[in-house]
C-alpha cells in the first residue's frame, strides 16, 4: 500500500509540474499564448480566491516571477492534481502507462530547453549582463543583495561561460536517451544550487526554479530504489540499467520523428534569439546612443554630481547624496532633444548637444531654467570590470 501511494503522489507530481508549465509564462516563445490562456482561464478564479484568503489588495494581478497570483495558481494546481490523478487511476494500464511516459517525456525536453536556454544566455552573456554605469557608480552598501548578485557575477566572462557550459551539457545528456540519468543528477546538482542563491540573494525567480527542480527529481524518481541500494551498499548500479530509463513506448519511425521534432524546437527555441540580433557576447553589444556615464562639470542644480543613460532607455541623476532618481527616456536624434518621463506620467523636454569627440554633453529646457554640462567617463575602465588574474599574492 506504501508503494502505491507513493506512485500516486509521483503521478500527482507529473500532473502538477505539466499544469504549470502549460498556464505559467515561461521562456518559450511559441507559447506566446500561455499568458492569454491563463489570463482567461485562472485568473478570475485567483483575483476571487486573492480576494479572501490574501491580506490587501494586490496591485500586481499578473501570473508572473514569484507573484503573489503565481503562487496562488501553485496552490490551486495540487488539489487540481490529485483529482486528475484519481480520473487517472481509472485508465486501462496500457492507456496509464502511455499516458505516464507522455507527461514524463514532456517534463524531460522542457527541462532540457529550459536548461540549453539558462546555459546559452550565460555563455552569450545575455543573463549576468555587464553592469550598467549607474550601478558602478553606485556604493556597495546602497545596492540590494540581489542586484550585488547579479553585478558580481555579471563582471566575470569567464566564470559566466563555465557555468553556462555545464548548463548546456545537462541539456544535451537529457536529450539523449543513453545520458539521461546523468544529465538528470548533474540538473538536479545545478538546480539546488539555484534555488539556493534565488532564496540567498532574493532573487524573484524562487517558484520557476522550485518548480524546475521538482521536475527534475519526478524524472529521476523511478531510479529511487537502485539509487537507495546504491548508497546503501547492497548493490552495484550499472549504467547500461540506468541508461534504459524511457519515457515513451513508441518505437520506429514515429518515434524517431518526434524526437527530432523536439529536438529542433528545443534548439531553435533557444539559439533564435541570438542569431536574430547576431550577439553572441554581450558584453561587446552596441549600446544604444548617448548611453554611459557623466560627471557634472556645470549644472543650474547645484547638487547634481552625475548622469547616466541606461540601456533600456532610462535618463538617470545622481546627487551629492548619491541617491538616484530615474526617468524613462526617449532620444530625438531629429531634433536633438530628449524626452523624460517620470513614474506619475509628467514629461519633460532637454535640447541636447553632444561632442563625441570630448565626450561633452550639454542639456538644457527650452524655458532656460535648467542647464547641464557633463564630460564622458570611461566606466569600462573601472577596477571591477579590468579583466586580470593573480596567480600569486606577492
């Protein structure tokens, strides 16, 4: 009896994880439509249940990283799975067990995408990105624990390829049948050190990851009992036995067929993005006009010390004080004007003249009220971005 209930709540798992990844956002761009599924199917369903059971109002009514709907679904997805395994339990053993090697095979090459994707945007460098000035200039101590995270790893090149190569190799040693089981133990080892630094760091991205290392362990559970004998010492594991772990009982040319049309999709899921801006280091991208640091040499506001223009396109000041305030912003390389745009919606105009030469930027309203004067930093050449190695300490 203890057998069977623990085969049930491995097929609740299976359930569960599947209903995640369907209706949870995820990386896989052909699934654009799982926010519009989710939207019209759970979430007037979690607005209702966020309603009663959440203390105040939720401003964020989204299913997204480690939203407070996102868990809320989590939580509506168990019971939902032990029903859909007792319905399961009424199925012939044949259709049973054709329906347990689907779920299983699905979970298996979602696993390997998400992995191939985590591992390519670190060897890419499109993950841990270089930091941006406005961070560099920033104190250590005025940084959050997870934006220090992700500058630290971000400064490192190397440090990102190591980890994105080993992503990358579980990924393919899930993909083949005969490499499974390893790749599923070195996924598993990655996937805990995730979590591990998610909850560390707070790092908003602790339900996916959660849920990925669920999925991972379901995979390797039918192996439990010879791993148990294996550390026990009661029996050798060999790996031709583990190698015959599958999850479909399709064979021949149907077989081979699906298995190709998964691969393809895994990998141009997860090599697409890249080759449709042709980055494959990050670090050396294009950043957009004006972008970079500016140390004030004349300003109308007297406690102005910096500016910066971020990537994404955000003007921001830094005063004595060194706190930031951020605007979004819009360059008008016609007019040569720049457009600001605080978090209340009001706009403002800045006639801009730049020298690229000198690396002179001047700003100015129209109304002549506000001046600035600001010459180009060479951020890239901060200590913490000098790309050296000690092999001593002397």
């Amino acid at each position: 009896m203890k057998s069977v209930r623990l085969k049930d709540l491995w097929q609740a798992g299976l359930i569960f994880s599947v209903l995640a990844l369907i209706l949870i956002p995820g990386p896989l761009d052909f699934l654009g439509w799982q926010k519009s599924l989710a939207d019209f199917v759970v979430l007037p369903l979690l607005k209702f249940l966020g309603g009663l059971v959440l203390p105040t109002e939720i401003w964020f009514q989204e299913i997204s990283s480690d939203s407070n709907y996102m868990w809320l679904l989590l939580v509506v997805l168990l019971p939902t799975a032990l029903i859909g395994t007792w319905f399961f339990a009424g199925f012939r053993q044949s259709r049973k067990e054709g329906t347990t090697a689907l779920l299983q095979i699905l979970l298996t090459y979602f696993l390997a995408f998400v992995l191939l994707n985590y591992g390519l945007d670190k060897v890419f460098k499109a993950q841990f990105y270089l930091p941006e000035p406005n961070i560099l200039f920033t104190p250590f101590g005025m940084l959050d624990k997870d934006i220090l995270y992700w500058s630290t790893m971000g400064v490192s090149y190397e440090y990102n390829l190591f980890l994105g190569l080993a992503e990358v190799i579980a990924a393919f040693l899930i993909i083949v049948r005969k490499t499974r089981v390893i790749g599923l133990i070195i996924g598993v080892a990655i996937l805990i050190n995730v979590v591990a630094v998610n909850f560390s760091f707070d790092i908003s991205v602790k339900a996916f990851s959660m849920l990925l290392l669920l999925i991972s362990l379901l995979l390797l559970a039918p192996l439990a009992r010879s791993f148990i004998s294996f550390f026990l010492g009661r029996q050798p594991v060999r790996m031709p036995e583990l190698a015959r772990l599958s999850f479909t009982r399709l064979s021949g040319k149907p077989k081979s067929i699906i298995k190709i049309l998964l691969v393809a999709v895994v990998l141009i899921e997860a090599l697409y993005p890249y080759w449709r801006v042709g980055t494959y280091n990050d670090d050396l991208a294009e950043r957009p006009f004006l972008h970079g640091a500016y140390k004030i040499i004349e300003s109308s506001d007297t406690n102005l010390r910096m500016v910066f223009i971020h990537r994404d396109g955000y003007f921001i000041f830094q005063d004595e004080e060194l706190r930031m305030k951020d605007y979004k912003l819009e360059v008008n390389l016609i007019e040569n004007y720049i457009e600001l745009t605080d978090y209340d919606g009001s706009e403002s105009n800045l006639d801009f003249e730049y020298d690229q030469t000198t690396g002179k930027l001047e700003l100015k309203n129209r109304e002549g009220s506000f001046y600035l004067s600001g010459k180009a930093v060479n951020w890239r050449e901060m200590p913490a971005l000098k790309q050296q190695l000690h092999w001593s300490v002397d």
